[in-house]
C-alpha cells in the first residue's frame, strides 16, 4: 500500500501536466486526466510563437558544459584531497561543503557585479560560470567521498609501473569511478538545467534564456490570460530530457564499484 501511495504521489504530477497539454479553452478545468478531444496545438505554438527551441538549446548547452568542467576539475580535485595528505585538508573540505550550502540569492549581487566586470552579462557563459560555482564544491565532496575507498593496492601498482599523475587519474582512477562519476553528472546536470534565479538575473533577450525562464515568462493573449495549455506542455517537454538521463543511468549505481579490481 505504501509503494502504490509512493508511486501514485510522484506519477501523478508527470501524468496530470501531460494530459493538460492535449487540452484546450474551457476543457483545461476538467478533473478528466485526459481530454476527449487531444490536441497538439499547445506545442505548436511553443515553437511558433516564441524562440522555445532556442532556449531548449541554450539549457543543453549550459547544462552539458557545467557537467564537463565540473567533473574535470573535481575528478582531479578529488585525487588531491582524497589521496594525498596535506595540512589543512580537512578544512579545505568543510569549506567546499560549506560553500554549497550558501543559498543562491546571498550571492546574487557579488555574481552580478563579477558577471558584468567581465562582460558576460546577457550571455550563456555568465550561466556557466555562476551555475559551476554551486555544482563544483558538490561534485568535488562526492568523488572525494568515493576516490578515498578506492584501494591503495591500485595506487602503489600504477606507481611502481611508472605511471605518472594525470595517467593514475585518469586511465587507473576514472573506470572505476565511471559509476560514481555518472551518478553525479545526472545530479549535476539537473541543478543547471533547472537553475532559474541566475537565468532569470543575468539574462535579457530571450535568445538568450534557458527553458525555466522561458516557462516562466510565457503569457497569453491578454495580460489577464495564463495559457496553462502552454505551461504544461513546456513542462512536460523540459521534463523528457530528464527522465531519459535516469532511465539511461539508472544502472549505474555506486554498491560493486571496486569488486573485482585488486586480485586476491
């Protein structure tokens, strides 16, 4: 009964913003989850009447490249302070999970000077940069966490072979933190493809906004109409990419990362 209580509450949401999208006019206020007449012009004019496509673009884009400078840079910030030992490295790692917890709008105007001091304002790269500013301290606590169960066995093996650095890192370390790596690229991937305060600040043109901003500001005919049709489907297509991801990575999970990998 729980699991159907737990199933119910998370699938309804997905099912009721689908079955709104096929719907029009009057038909939108029927508790009916599906319309007796479906129709697709709620996604039509997404792509019509607004550049949707392009802010679908734009989320991808900033989603994809704050998940590949983030696991880069923390996948060798995690071999530094998971295997080597230095004074003030715990610290150093409280003060990362530290910084991750800081809510977005207490940092707001700092990054709003710094984004125009560089001339990013209106640009993707000001999204990248604020939106990897909070991802990076996470991915670099979560693979630290997983690089310091690894054997040392591994470690001493590549060392005496004389493999350098960069080979232990990232032709040792990264097949076996493959797992661990995927879990959080999923994870890192959804906070900027979700990411509205920084969107919504440091954007103007909306060539350059990403899809929650874009849901956000899309209005109806009259300034006293909200196209819920829209919104919903909006919604449901923003949501697709993101279940795909989970259905494709679901497998990947941490328990086993290490079996098998020292003999013996």
């Amino acid at each position: 009964m729980a699991t159907l209580l737990v199933i119910f509450t998370s699938l309804f949401p997905l099912a009721y913003a689908i079955g709104s999208s096929f719907k029009q006019g009057s038909e939108l206020f029927n508790p009916a989850l599906w319309p007796d007449r479906p129709v697709l012009s709620n996604y039509l004019s997404l792509f019509h009447d607004q550049p949707f496509g392009t802010n679908l673009l734009n989320s991808a884009a900033v989603a994809g490249v704050v998940v590949v400078l983030s696991l880069g840079l923390s996948l060798m910030s995690a071999h530094a302070l998971g295997r080597i030992r230095f004074r003030g490295r715990r610290v150093l790692l409280l003060t990362i999970l530290a910084v991750s917890m800081f809510p977005h709008v207490a940092v707001l105007s700092g990054l709003f000077e710094l984004v125009s001091a560089l001339g990013l304002y209106d640009h993707l790269g000001a999204l990248m940069l604020s939106d990897l500013l909070f991802t990076l301290p996470f991915t670099v606590w979560v693979l630290t966490t997983f690089m310091r169960e690894l054997p040392r066995e591994i470690e001493e093996a590549a060392l005496m072979d004389g493999a350098g650095v960069f080979t232990i890192i990232f032709r040792v370390f990264l097949p076996l933190l493959w797992p661990a790596m995927a879990a959080t690229g999923l994870l890192a991937f959804i906070v900027a493809w979700n990411e509205f305060l920084f969107a919504l600040s440091f954007t103007l043109s909306s060539e350059q906004r990403t899809v929650p901003v874009a849901i956000a500001l899309i209005s109806g005919a009259s300034s006293y109409e909200l196209p819920w049709g829209n919104i919903m489907a909006a919604s449901v297509i923003v949501t697709l990419p993101l279940v795909a991801l989970v259905w494709m990575f679901q497998r990947h999970i941490v328990s086993g990362l290490t079996a098998g990998a020292v003999k013996g």
